[in-house]
C-alpha cells in the first residue's frame, strides 16, 4: 500500500475510533462504481449519455412514462445484477464492531442493505420500489418488470419508481433521521459523492458545523474537500479496506 494512503487510512481509523461510536457515513454512486453500477457525472457518467430532464423528472414522466420505464428498467437490470463491494462489506462490519452509527446514502441501488448494513437513510428512495400514482400501494420489485408501464396490483393506477426526481422533495422522515444524523456525528467518512445536488449536499456541511472529522473518499477533489480534514484520493474499495484494517490495527494496540 502506498504510504500516503496508509498515513491518511491511520488518520481516518483514529478519528473513527475517538469518535467512539458516533462515526456516519455519507455515500454516493461512487461507492457502486466498482460494484458496475454507472456514476451520474464521471467520465461514463449517465447524464453524460442521457438527459436527465428527459428521464428523471416528474414532467418527464407525464410525458412519457413508458420511455423512463425503459430506462428505469435497463437500470434495474444493472442493479439486479450488481454485488457489494469492499467498501459496502466494509461500512457493515464497521457497523457491526459498533463504530458506525448508520449510513447516509443518495444510492438507490441498495447495496448498503445487501452488504448487511442494518441502518440505511435512503435520501433518494430505491429503485427497487415502485409506487401507484393513484392510491400509493409500494410494491417492492424482486427482478425488473416485464411489462413496462408497470400497473398497480391493487388499483390497476400506473406505477412509478420510487425514486426522488429532480424537483421533487426528499423523503421528509430520511431527510429529518439525515439531518439528526449529521448533527450527532463525531465524525463523517464521505464516500463517492460529487457533491454538487441539495440537499443531501447539505449533510457534510451540517456536520462540519458541528466539528465533525470530515473524511473524503473520491478519486478526485469535490466541493466538499475544501471542508475534509482527511482526503484520501483512492477508489472507494481500497481506501475503505485501507481503513478497516488501520481501525483493527490500532484496537489491538
Ligand atoms: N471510488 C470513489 N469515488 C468514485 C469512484 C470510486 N471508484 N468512481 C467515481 N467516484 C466519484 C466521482 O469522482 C464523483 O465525485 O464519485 C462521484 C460520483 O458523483 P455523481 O455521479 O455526481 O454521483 P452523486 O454524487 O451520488 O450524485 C448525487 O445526483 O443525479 C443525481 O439523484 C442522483 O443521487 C444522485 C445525485
């Protein structure tokens, strides 16, 4: 391993350890990146290949609700498919050695749960619910509709996914549990986020005014290191394995 990544994973597993329990993670499509998941803005970003205003706002959907269906879908088939990867397997057993408090997430992908994280705030719902248009029935998918518009088991209403659109609100109850969240932590591990959409954007800053530990995990700079009291510059998976094994390094010591 690199020595700049060992110093700065040694710098994070002691600010997780003296934050003594009240350590939050707050993720982006990032950390599914190497679980084969397409980021939004990165090099083979999605909104480099599609118009978000085209499939993923509420107008879009009237207008068209089969075309965003088709593309929901094809995106169902990629999450269907993907794993955890270290850096979700790593969050849950940091969670499970009491480190970790919960883990914020803008992912609809729902890889933390698969990882065995029990606590999960999904600020953009999860694209493996859908719910009706009409009498709000959910319905949570087990593999991506055959037909497409999906219909209401219980109405017959159009389903939607249950997913946050642009221009739409955030799920009141996660954004409260998020803000409550970031105000209590003692530190903050910032994993694959860009950065740059309110308000889940807002959760770093909340809990830098609260004298968080910020640690950034990204590939590159984002708005949030100018915040992060620790950067580290590597794909999720290795700085988070880098992490977890400073963490047992130093409860040994
Ligand atoms: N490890 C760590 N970081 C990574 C990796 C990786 N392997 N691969 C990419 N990244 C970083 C990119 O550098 C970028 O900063 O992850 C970030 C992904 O940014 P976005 O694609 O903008 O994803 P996100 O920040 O989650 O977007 C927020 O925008 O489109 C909406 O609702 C959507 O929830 C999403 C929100």
């Amino acid at each position: 391993m690199d020595l700049d990544l060992e110093g700065l994973a040694a710098r994070a597993a002691e600010a997780i350890l003296r934050a003594q329990g009240k350590t939050v993670a707050f993720t982006g499509a990032g950390i599914s990146a190497e679980s084969g998941i397409p980021t939004f803005r990165g090099k083979d970003g999605l909104w480099r290949r599609f118009r978000a205003e085209d499939l993923a706002t509420p107008e879009a959907f009237e207008r068209n609700p089969k075309l965003v269906w088709e593309w929901y879908r094809w995106r169902m088939e990629i999450v269907f498919r993907a794993k955890p990867n270290p850096a979700h397997l790593a969050l849950a057993e940091l969670e499970r050695m009491g480190l970790l408090l919960c883990t914020i997430t803008q992912n609809v992908d729902g890889l933390h749960q698969a990882a065995g994280q029990k606590c999960v705030v999904e600020l953009h719902g999860n694209i493996r619910r859908a719910r009706c248009t009409r009498c709000g029935y959910r319905v949570e998918f087990k593999e991506p509709p055959k037909e497409v518009p999906p219909k209401c088991p219980r109405c017959g209403g159009l389903l939607r996914p249950d997913v946050v659109w642009f221009g739409e609100p955030l799920p009141e109850e996660a954004w409260q549990k998020a803000v409550q969240l970031a105000l209590s932590a003692k530190t903050l591990i910032v994993i694959g986020t860009s950065g740059i959409v309110y308000p889940a954007a807002m959760i770093p800053q909340l809990a830098k005014q609260n004298n968080a530990t910020i640690i950034e995990i990204n590939v590159q700079d984002t708005p949030i290191t100018e915040i992060a009291d620790i950067a580290i510059r590597a794909p999720a998976s290795k700085a988070m394995q880098a992490i977890l094994t400073e963490v047992k390094k130093q409860l040994t010591q």
